[in-house]
C-alpha cells in the first residue's frame, strides 16, 4: 500500500516502473528486471532483486520504494484441503483469501478451457457438490487424522486448482445472506495489494504460473465493481505481469450496472459472473438492497448487451435459500430471465454462519432446481461447498479467527415441492 514517504513496487505497471528507472538515471531494461523478480519470482525485499546492481537497489531503498508485500497472518486448512488465509497490510487491516485445490468447479460450462476441465470433474448430474460435503461433514465427526497443510502436493489435478482474491475491506453491497455484508467496508484495496495476496498464496503453495495452470476468482470480500480502477489493475498485472491468462480468471458482480458496460469494453479482461439470487425484483431487493438502483430491468439489458468473445458465456451466480429462492416456480422465472442469452447458471447452497437467518436447502430441492433449468435449456451446474468446515466458502468470509472450525449445516429434510 505504502504512505506518503514510501511507495510499493507491487502494484506497478510496465510504464510506471519504466519512470522509475528512467527518473534513477537507469536503462530502460532495469523495469523488465524489476517486474520479472516481483511478479514472477515473487521476491519481497529489494536486495532479493540480484539482477540489480547494489548500487540501484540502495538508491531506491533510499528513495522510500520498497517492493510491499502482504502478510499472511492466520491460515486455516479444511478437511478438504481448502485454505483459508487471513492477509493482513500495512495500516492494520486484513482481508482473506482462498486456495482450492481442485476448484469448486465454478467455471464448468463457461466456454474456456478451465471451464472445460471443471465439467469433466462435476461429472454429467452437477450433483456432486453434496456428496462431497457430506464426505467432508463424516470426516468432521470421526476426527480425522490425516494432516492436511494445504500444499498443492496433496493430489490437485493440474489446472483445477483456484484462488480467490478479495477487492475489499468488507463490502458495501449488503447482501443479506452473505458474512461479509456483517463487516460492512472499510475500504478499498489496492492493485498491489489485490496482486499481493495471490502473490503470497503462490509462495506459500509452492505454485509457478504459467508453467501450473492456476484459475482465479474476484470472488472474496468486497465488490470489485465498486473498485473497479484498481481491480482492473490488477487484473492487467495479473496477467503481464504473475503470468494467469485472462481466460482463468472470473469477476463476480452483485449488478454494478455502469460498471458491466465499462467492463464490456476493456481490451483485457477477465470473464464476467453476475450474482442473481432472486428471478423478481421484489425478491431480489429484499435479498440485495442494490437492486433499488439497478434493478433487474436494467441489470438483464446490461448483461444482453455485454460483448462476448469466441467460446465465452456469461455466468449468472444463484445463491440457494431454504424455502426462499428455491422453489419450482422460481426456478421457471429463472429461465425466462435467461432465456435466449449465451449464459450458464452456478447454483451455489447456501453456505450458513452466524448472524444469517437464512437456512440451506436439501439436496433434493437444488437437483429440482437445477433440473428445472437444464429442462428448458439452461446450462444449470452446482458449485461445490469448499472449506465450509473453516469458514472459507462462499459468503462466509468474515475474518473468522475466533473459531477456525464452522458447524456443517443442518440440511432441511424436505422434499421439491411447487410454490
């Protein structure tokens, strides 16, 4: 982040870093020198960037530039292998960050190659989402006792393997079944500290992109949209720079209508997720307060509207609440909603904690779901419940530290019904 008397490498671009060497007096190559060692090599101290002469390296410390890094403070690890770390900055604030090592197969039916890879693993029903829980849920309550630690050696299928960024200090959007909402927001985050956290997932795990294939979500805490100069940042330098190819990565939006138009034309970008949750405006506004500002209307234009490219589809997110959302006749308006678009639907169960009053539905009640949508056409997939056990799914990201293991979810015995 860096003050007023020091200022990060992290989080500079190609011609920022090429100012700095010019205005040291340097050749212009010291920048691609720079740039290798802090988003490649992911180094965290100038003296670590030996390509430098000493000489440099000393005149920027003296300067106040300084490489900045992220701090992992706390790190959680599920059952599952999930991680959760808690990242802290500077000024004393911390956000988290997630690694799933096989993904939780968000990306299934968006049209790229990691959505490709996520598919095959989901299988055909979509449905394996619960069985895995419930296999993460007996491990619980045995005591399991194999040690996990989190490291990409733990049989991660190359290519699988997901991180999930935060873009925030809470978030201001609200959501009412979401932990983060209870945070509200502090502020935003910068591009070097948005980069730094995978930065320092990737040194803890060991992982090298290019060579291992990483995907990587705008999924944590926050919403990107609402910080959207820096989140495209970051994204670019994630790209350029730390070497994740743009079509692995995905940004979630709860429905920042001028943003999605924005986005729409930037020359790079990553995919595009828009979070639903409801298939009416009345619904929807009680579950979202955003959609009194942009409402369903004016989302569903915007998303029509969005320019994709070759293969890609857009992702609508659909968070599942017991007795609320997931009934049969909202599924159908779902599908009217959707009908016609280049788009796929991700059925998230709710993912419980405390301060929700939300339940999550059956297994039954999300396979009717999803089968409803897939009856009429709609690519439907259930996304996999990872790390629930410590906090670390999504919507529970809350900077838990107090408890590092979350209670399972009780599932409602019920039974499809019609609404």
């Amino acid at each position: 982040m860096g003050d007023a008397t020091t200022s990060w490498v992290l989080g500079m671009d190609r011609g920022e870093l090429a100012e700095l060497v010019s205005a040291a007096g340097e050749p212009a190559y010291r920048a691609k020198q720079i740039m290798e060692a802090v988003y490649r090599q992911r180094v965290q101290t100038l003296e670590e960037i030996s390509t430098l002469p000493q000489g440099f390296r000393e005149k920027l410390a003296a300067s106040g530039v300084t490489v900045g890094s992220t701090r992992i403070e706390k790190k959680f690890v599920s059952v599952d292998g999930t991680v959760r770390y808690l990242i802290g900055f500077e000024d004393g604030q911390s956000v988290e960050t997630v690694w799933m090592p096989e993904g939780d197969g968000g990306e299934a039916g968006d049209g790229s190659e990691a959505g490709e890879e996520a598919e095959s693993s989901l299988g055909s029903s979509g449905t394996k989402a619960h069985s895995e829980n419930e296999e993460a849920s007996a491990a619980l309550k045995r005591g399991a006792t194999q040690k996990l630690d989190g490291k990409n050696h733990q049989g991660q299928k190359p290519g699988r393997s997901t991180i999930c960024v935060s873009s925030q200090v809470g978030c201001a959007v609200d959501c009412q079944f979401c932990l983060t909402a209870l945070l509200g927001v502090k502020r935003n985050l910068t591009a070097g500290e948005i980069v730094g956290q995978v930065c320092a997932v990737l040194r803890d795990q060991g992982v090298s992109p290019p060579e291992d294939r990483i995907n990587l979500v705008f999924m944590g805490m926050g919403e990107p949209f609402l910080n959207y100069e820096n989140f495209i940042k970051a994204s670019r330098l994630l790209v350029e720079g730390v070497g994740i190819a743009e079509r692995r990565m995905t940004v979630s939006t709860a429905g920042i209508v001028p943003r999605i138009r924005d986005f729409g034309g930037e020359a790079s970008r990553p995919k595009l997720a828009i979070s639903l949750n409801a298939s009416n405006d009345e619904l929807r506004t009680r579950l979202m307060p955003l959609n009194k500002k942009w409402n369903l209307e004016m989302l569903m234009a915007a998303a029509r509207e969005f320019p994709l490219r070759t293969r890609e589809w857009v992702t609508f997110e659909y968070v599942l609440l017991g007795g609320v959302n997931d009934g049969a006749e909202d599924a159908r308006e779902v599908a009217e909603l959707v009908r016609g678009m280049r788009c796929k639907v991700n059925l998230i169960a709710l993912n419980p904690g405390p301060g929700i009053e939300f339940t999550t539905p059956s297994a039954e009640r999300v396979t009717a779901f999803q089968n409803i949508l897939r009856g009429a056409g709609i690519p439907a997939f259930v996304r996999r419940p990872r790390g629930r056990d410590i906090y670390a799914a999504c919507g529970q990201l809350k900077r838990t530290v107090e408890v590092a293991t979350a209670p399972e979810p009780q599932l409602q015995a019920t039974s499809p019904a019609e609404r």
